[in-house]
C-alpha cells in the first residue's frame, strides 16, 4: 500500500490518484519481510500465506 493511503498518513488529505506511479507499482510488487530475525516459525507463515493466496 503507498505511504500516501495509509491511515497514518491520513492528515496529509491526500487520497488515491495523488500519486498514480506509486499505485501502480504498489499493485505489481510484493515486499516480503526479510532479515535475520525472522524465525522459521515465521517463514513457514508467510509461505503458507502466499501458497494459499496463490492457490499452489
């Protein structure tokens, strides 16, 4: 989700079409969590998720 759409940012009064690139490419990447920290508790979560979310 872009900066400029989430609730924190919301007393900027700005709104969707503001920043149409941003949108765009917000729809087309996925960021996925990644340091060492991350357990394999976690791992296994988030490919879980996106298994199901990708039907695999």
């Amino acid at each position: 989700m872009p900066l400029h759409v989430q609730e924190c940012f919301k007393y900027l009064n700005l709104k969707e079409g503001d920043f149409p690139i941003s949108e765009k490419v917000s729809k087309e990447i996925m960021s996925l969590p990644m340091n060492p920290y991350v357990s394999d508790e976690e791992i296994e979560f988030i490919v879980g998720s996106l298994a199901k979310e990708l039907r695999c």
